[in-house]
C-alpha cells in the first residue's frame, strides 16, 4: 500500500485505463438526457398551453386537427445541454423565490404536502417548502399557463402596487444580458398573454380587484456575474446579475392568438359539421409546415 503524506491509497491503474473511462462528463451525458412525451390536444386534455402559442406564429388549424385526430405532438427528446439549460433556469427561478418568500402569493409544497398562502403572509416559515408555480385556466377558451411568480400585494419591492404583480424569471446567457435594452419581444407578448389570461381567471373568480394587472414584470437574470451598474442599491454594490423590466400591458400584442382560441373553440364544440380555419402556410414544403404534427392531414382536399 502506498501513501501520500501520510494517507494510505489504493493502487491508481494505469494511465491510458483513466483515459478511455468515461469520467463525470460521459457519465452526465449518459444519463442526463431524456425524452418527453409530446403534448396531447384531445377530448380529455382540452388546454393548449400558453407557451405554446407564442413560440411561432399560432395556427388555429393545427389545433383544431389534432383535437379532431387525437393526434399529439411528437415526442421532444431533451438533450444534455438543453437540459442543463432548462434546469439552470428552474434553479434560477427557485432561488428568487427563495428570497422573495415573504413577499409571495400562492402556494408551497413539501413531501406531497401543499400550503397555500392566500395574501403572502402565512407563507411556511420551516425550510424544504418550495413555491410553485401559480396555474391558471380560462373559464371558456382552451388555455392554461403557469405565472412563474406573483408577488403579493404591497410588496415591499413594489410597495406602492395595491394588489398581486405578476413577475417572469429569465435566465439568459451573459453576452445576451450584457447588451440587453428592453425585454425580448417574445416574453413580452407571452407575458400579455399571461395578464390577459389572468384577468379572465380573476373576473370568473369575482376578485378581479384584488389583482394589478395593467404592467408585469420581467427579471433577467445573467448565467455569469452581470454587468457593472447604478450603485444606487441599498448596499451599494456596482455589479448585479439581474436586469429587471416593468412592461405595460398591451392587449394589441395578443390579439390574434386570442382570436385564434376563439376559432379553434368554436371549431372544436361545433365538431363534424364545422369548416377548418384556414391554414396559415403555402405548401408543404415551408418549414413552419414541415415541423406540424399534422402536416399530413393538413393539406388534404376533405377532412
């Protein structure tokens, strides 16, 4: 048995069995990576979620076929580094919310167990309770979308807003969040769509006044350390990782997916005797109708 300064170790192999083990990095990669089943539009899952309608331009035909075929989208394998990403932004996500706990509307979860903080200030002081994601549904149009926080009323990051302020966590790359002015254009019409979502959830619940729902806010936050800022902070400090953004709602930004919800409500409830909305594409050659999942049906003469 050979020692270094003093501990006792095992024989090392040689240098060229190190060499072709596939170390943490392959072992990661091996197990890391997985496969998603696709969503479902059916009779049993009638919600199109509110992410999928801003990822491109939203297609009421699409959604209308693959409510009429039953058919799902295909199955999204995650890749290792897609992953991490998706996972870095989770993390990022739950660590605000770890800070802003107090500040919080909604509901924490531990070991299958669910508190629910009805104005923020019964939140579960003891540590492993993690927030989770307010959900939401309209009460008519095939829509649901989760907010990733929303802060209560009179916060004391926004002490002057009376009622619950919704907040969207990004976490982006820091050669993005260095040059970054304004919020991107897509989480800003995702974010709308979010206020409008939840105005139409808090109306049916007859608590709209308990909500602000005229401006959100977007918080990047930078992979990295950040950039060099106002040092006006409480603590004085010059760098921050976080750009944050108080967007004004903006109804015009969602108007045309939420027409699209009609018709594809519409569509869907009259059922056989209804006449598909039109599609959006000009072939089948366009990439936007390759990647369909019901490109096959999509261009046939008869339904």
């Amino acid at each position: 048995m050979k020692t270094i300064k003093g501990h006792a170790v095992g024989k090392l192999p040689p240098k060229k069995e190190m060499v072709k083990s596939p170390g943490i990095g392959g072992f990661l990669h091996a197990n890391m990576s997985e496969s998603q089943d696709g969503r479902v539009f059916n009779a049993d899952h009638p919600m199109i979620h509110a992410s999928d309608t801003t990822k491109h331009e939203f297609c009421p035909r699409e959604w209308y076929l693959r409510y009429k075929y039953d058919q799902q989208s295909p199955p999204f394998h995650i890749h290792t580094s897609m992953k991490w990403t998706f996972d870095f932004g989770w993390w990022g996500q739950d660590y605000i919310s770890k800070y802003l706990h107090e500040q919080l509307w909604g509901s924490f979860s531990k070991d299958n167990m669910k508190a629910h903080c009805s104005f923020g200030t019964d939140y579960p002081a003891e540590k492993g309770w993690v927030y989770e994601e307010p959900r939401f549904v309209h009460p008519s149009l095939p829509l649901s979308g989760g907010v990733d926080i929303v802060l209560k009323g009179n916060s004391q990051p926004y002490p002057n807003i009376d009622g619950r302020l919704l907040v969207e966590v990004k976490t982006i790359k820091a050669d993005t969040f260095k040059t970054l002015k304004v919020p991107l254009q897509e989480h800003v019409q995702r974010t709308n769509l979010y206020l409008d979502l939840v105005r139409h959830w808090a109306a049916a619940k007859d608590n709209l006044d308990e909500w602000h729902l005229e401006h959100a806010v977007i918080i990047y936050a930078c992979k990295g350390f950040g950039n060099k800022s106002n040092p006006s902070r409480a603590n004085g400090e010059t760098f921050s990782p976080f750009k944050e953004f108080v967007i004004k709602y903006d109804p015009s930004l969602t108007q045309a997916i939420w027409d699209g919800l009609r018709e594809v409500q519409d569509t869907v409830v009259a059922g056989s005797t209804s006449v598909p909305p039109k599609r959006i594409c000009g072939s089948k050659a366009q990439a936007r109708a390759q990647a369909c999942c019901v490109n096959g049906v999509c261009f046939k003469q008869s339904l």
